[in-house]
C-alpha cells in the first residue's frame, strides 16, 4: 500500500512539473497580420475576422488545477516593427502612386509567389514602361524584405517561406474585381 502511496505521489509531482513548450507556426495569426498589412498597402480597411471567440476549454478546469495550462507557446505574428512598418508605408505610397492605375489595366498582376509581374507590357504606354518596371523592382524587393523582417521580428527565421506563402495567397485574395493574378500552375486569371 506504501508503494502505491509513493508511486502516486511521484505522479502528481510528475504532472504537475511537466511544461513542454511548442512552438508552432501560428498559420491563422499570420493569415491575419497578412490581411491587415496587404489591405493597408492596396487601400481598403481591413475587417475584423469573423467567428472570433474567446473560451478557456471548460471541461479542463480540474485538470489544469494539476497541470500548468502552459503546455504550448502561443505565438502572435507581430508586424509593428518600425522596420516593418516602414516598409508598409513605402508600399503603400507606392502603390497608390503608381502601381494601382496598372493592375486596373490589367498591365500588372500578382504573382503565385507573393511578388508583382509586369503581366502584359503592351498595356503599358512606351513613356512609362521604365518607370513601371523600376517600381515593381522595388515593390519585390520590399515584398522580400517584409517577409524576411516578420518571420525575424517573430524571433523565427524558418518561418519565412511559410509567411511568404501566406501572404501570396493574401494578395490574390485582397484583389479588387478586375486584377489578374497567376494560379500555382503559371496560368493567369482575373479575378
């Protein structure tokens, strides 16, 4: 009986000194932050996101009495850097300056990789051809650098490609009716 005593003294100690921390990537907090950075550069007003509760699991109260409620790291996707910030503004203005009039010609579209592509050149009048390629130069490689700088600022470097990613599919999906932008197999559509 004394071992058993012993044994589940050794288990409550034992739970209740296990913390493990994950770190996962937080997928929907940056399909947010995406969506609030991408609709601030092109213009619109992000919305608040819908189905947004706030519970603390009910049924586990008892349970995390023993256990520290702790067990995973919850990450939030952070885009106030003022480096990040920064970046927003410049694409922001350049947008509004000189990219939006282009993707409403059709001229310009999103690309499935989260850059800008020059889409058809001949939309383009001869006398602004440079200029036009030498802003969307500029916008990929702020695009570039804000992907870099968020999954850095987020104090995870591997999260980049996964950020990148999201934030391609939140272009497209921020598209104004009109925009072209190109699938995952190279062919373009408009939305």
């Amino acid at each position: 009986m004394r071992k058993i005593g012993w044994f589940l003294a050794a288990a409550v100690l034992t739970l209740t000194a296990c913390v493990t921390i994950n770190v996962y990537f937080p997928a929907a907090e940056a399909q947010e932050a995406a969506r609030e950075f991408v609709e601030k550069v092109i213009g619109d007003e992000p919305t608040p996101a819908s189905g947004e509760t706030d519970s603390n699991g009910g049924g586990f109260a008892l349970l995390s009495f023993f256990i520290s409620s702790a067990q995973a790291q919850s990450a939030d996707i952070t885009i106030k850097t003022p480096a990040i910030q920064a970046i927003q503004n410049r694409m922001a203005d350049r947008f509004q300056s000189q990219l939006a009039a282009h993707f409403d010609s059709g001229a310009l579209g999103f690309g499935s990789d989260g850059l800008l592509v020059v889409r058809d050149a001949t939309k383009l009048a001869l006398k602004d051809r440079a200029a036009v390629q030498q802003a969307v130069a500029e916008d990929n490689r702020d695009r570039n650098a804000v992907y870099r700088e968020i999954a850095v600022a987020n104090g995870h470097a591997e999260w980049e490609s996964q950020i990148r990613g999201i934030f391609a599919k939140q272009w497209i999906a921020s598209a104004r009716a009109g925009w072209w932008y190109q699938t995952a197999d190279g062919a373009w559509k408009q939305k």
